[in-house]
C-alpha cells in the first residue's frame, strides 16, 4: 500500500509516525515548506484535560498519555511539564459553570480545585484578584516543547522509512472511479492508494478542488514573547474577564495571547501593535510586575477553526476511496496529535472506527451531531 501524507505539522508527522510503526506500506509526506513550516511550531506549546465536552475531555486525556509514553522513545526531550491551569473567574455564571463541568472531569478523573480570591492570594502572590471572584486549577495540565516533539516524531518516522518530501506542495488530488490515484506535484504525478489530508489551515484549498466542503475556516492568532526572567509564574493563567492568557516557559519567557478581533481567512501572518498593546494591559492589570517586562518577539499562525470547535478526523462514506483527513483542531491540535495519528493510523489499517474517533467524523456536520467545545482559549 502506497499512503501520502499532505502536511508536516505535528498532525502529519503523528500520522506519519504511527502508520509507520505498524508497517502500514510505503509512507510518504509530502510538505511544501520545510518540515513544522506551520501552526505546531507557532503555538502556546501547552496541553490541557480540561474542555466543556466530555469528547475533547476524554481525547485530550488520553492524547496527552500517548506523547507521555511517546517520550521516553525518542531521541528529543519533548519537556512535559505539569505546571497546571488556573482560570480566574469573575461572575457567579463562570463559577456555576466550572463547577458543574467539574462533576463530569470528576468522572473522568481530572477533577479541579476551586480556589477563592484569597487561596489564589497565598498561592500566586504576584496575580491581582481585586476584582476576581474565584478560581479553578487544573493541575494536569501543562507545557511541552513543540519544536522537540516534532523533531521526535521526524526522527522516529524517519527511521522507520518515512520518505519525506519537502519544498513539495501537492497542488491536486487526482481522483478516478470515486478513487484517490494520484498527486499532482510540483515534481510531477505520484501514484498512490490513501492519502491523509493534514495541511492544516491550508487543507481546504485541496479538498475543495474535489468538491468536499466541510465548515472550518482558519483565523489568525499572534503570540508575544518577553526576554527572559527569573521563573515565577507556574500555571498558564487564563482570565475569563479580559481573555488573555499568561504563562512563563522554563527559560523564563513571559509568554502569552489575548482574543483580538482578526478577520478570518488566510490573511497575511504579521502581528499588530494594537495585539501586543491589548495583551499587554491586561497582564499588567493582572500580574503588576510585569510592567516592567521586555517584549522580545511576537509571531502569528493559523487556528484552523471548525464549526464546532473541535477537531476533524476521518473521512465521509461518500469520499474518493482511499482519502482521510485531520484537521480543523481549533486551536488545540497539538495536544490532540498524539492520539489522532494513533486512531486514523487503526482506523485507515483496519477500517474500523475506534470509539473514541467516532465523534469526530466529517458526517457529524451534517447529521447535526457537533461537539459544541467552547473552552476555547486565545
Ligand atoms: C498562536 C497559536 C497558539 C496555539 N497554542 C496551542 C497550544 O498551546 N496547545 C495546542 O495544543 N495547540 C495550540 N495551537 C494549535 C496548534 O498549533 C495546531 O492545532 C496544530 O499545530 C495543528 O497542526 P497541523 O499539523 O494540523 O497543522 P500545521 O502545523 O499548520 O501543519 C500543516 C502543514 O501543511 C503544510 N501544507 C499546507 N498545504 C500543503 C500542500 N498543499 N502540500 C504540502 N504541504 C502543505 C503546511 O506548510 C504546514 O507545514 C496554537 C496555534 C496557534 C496559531
């Protein structure tokens, strides 16, 4: 079996990496850029448990113990770091509503601890609750480094016979008899048997081209960094008031994001003034000291949003044979890679659907079966 890859972001290299292991065939991927050109090295580089729906609960769960396990074979340490998430809270309905989620994370065992003004107070001193209302840490989340698990799924696949094409757009797939038989390339046709589409914010410029529409769209989000400092902030914190987000990277890094109003599309990837301006009053605001932080760099990449928010994997009954897709993962793709790769990897193997992918076929869409995920964070 011949199987092409379209896309080298965590999503592809996942994919790549765990078709591989089972000696899925002869394996290619195909990247036009260079290999993590994309959104998973553009990222917050952080992973959480916690979502609204139990389907992104029990797959983030579950994705974040494969990259564990994951880590201890390759030869990148991708730094897995437990340093938690701490959302503040400012009105009764944000409390109801952790709270009552919290009964179904209980379930799934990754309750929360509910923390008041003044807990929030003795544990991070340096954070302003004057006008916070509570709190709630997740201390299963965390951090990983997304450019090493990249480098480790690269290196991994590679050993096992990956055959990577970079600098190699694939411009169209040629179907025939309801069948995937080729990609066109810049280097020419390549016959193939499966393709996995898996080109992020791109993917919809080559699935159109067959007449496959599926509701996701990308959006531009930008990211600001300072210079180093003295390590102080361990959580990710998320204010529910402003909507920024605030973390410190074990180099010391101030890191952070805040939602600002972007059109939609693939519109250039520069950041703003107003972008690094509106972060940086709200974390000031919060956590006063940072006044005095030195912004580095900022950088911009896609999410690629669907209409529901959570991710897409899989492919439809009435699809060209031999095509699967994975994307549209809503800002929250890295953490989720490890388990999709492993899942569609089964999936393409077998032909069976396992039952945690189930909910995250294409045909939800249509039979009106959505994962409504709005903890959407940036
Ligand atoms: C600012 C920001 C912060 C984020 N923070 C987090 C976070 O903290 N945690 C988290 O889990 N997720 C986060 N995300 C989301 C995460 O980065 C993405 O969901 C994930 O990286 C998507 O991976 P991917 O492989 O699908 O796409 P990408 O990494 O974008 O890879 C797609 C690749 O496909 C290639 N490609 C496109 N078209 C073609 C073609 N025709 N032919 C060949 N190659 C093609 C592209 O060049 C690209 O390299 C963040 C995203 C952004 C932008």
């Amino acid at each position: 079996m011949k199987i092409a890859i379209v896309g080298g972001g965590v999503s592809g290299l996942s994919i790549a990496y765990n078709l591989a292991v089972r000696s899925a065939g002869e394996i290619h991927l195909f990247e036009k850029n260079w290999i993590m050109y994309g959104s998973s090295t553009r990222s917050g580089a952080r992973f959480r448990v916690h979502f609204w729906t139990e389907e992104n609960s029990r797959f983030a769960i579950e994705s974040i113990k494969r990259l564990e396990k994951l880590a201890g074979k390759m030869e990148w340490n991708p730094i897995i770091y437990r340093g938690g998430y701490l959302w503040l809270l400012f009105n009764e309905h944000q409390i109801e509503r952790f709270k009552e989620t919290n009964k179904m994370w209980s379930k799934l065992g990754v309750q929360g601890i509910f923390l008041e003004p003044e807990d929030i107070r003795e544990r991070y001193p340096y954070i302003n609750v004057d006008d916070v209302l509570g709190g709630f840490y997740g201390p299963q989340d965390g951090s990983l480094h997304h450019d090493y698990v990249c480098f480790g799924y690269y290196s991994l696949a590679k050993k096992l016979g990956v055959i990577f094409h970079e600098f190699t757009p694939v411009n169209e797939i040629i179907v025939s008899d309801n069948k995937v038989k080729q990609l066109k390339t810049m280097s020419g046709l390549v016959d193939v048997d499966v393709v996995v589409l898996a080109a992020g914010a791109w993917t919809n410029e080559l699935l159109e081209k067959i007449g496959i529409h599926l509701p996701t769209e990308p959006l531009r989000k930008e990211v600001c960094l300072t210079e180093p400092y003295h390590y102080f902030i361990d959580p990710l914190i998320i204010d529910m008031g402003s909507g920024a987000y605030v973390g410190q990277t074990l180099k010391g890094e101030i890191l952070g994001s805040i939602d600002y109003p972007t059109p939609p599309g693939l519109i250039k990837l520069e950041t703003k003034l107003e972008f690094v301006i509106k972060w940086a009053r709200a974390i000031t605001k919060r956590i006063p000291i940072l006044k005095n932080a030195r912004v580095m760099r900022t950088w911009a990449g896609y999410y690629m949003m669907s209409a529901d928010n959570s991710h897409i994997m899989g492919r439809g009954p009435e699809w060209p044979e031999g095509l699967y897709v994975a994307y549209g993962y809503s800002g929250h793709g890295f953490m989720m890679a490890p388990l999709v790769g492993e899942l569609l990897a089964e999936n393409i193997l077998t032909g069976k659907i396992p039952e945690l992918m189930k909910p995250f076929l294409p045909t939800r869409f249509r039979e009106n079966k959505l994962i409504q995920e709005k903890l959407v964070i940036g």
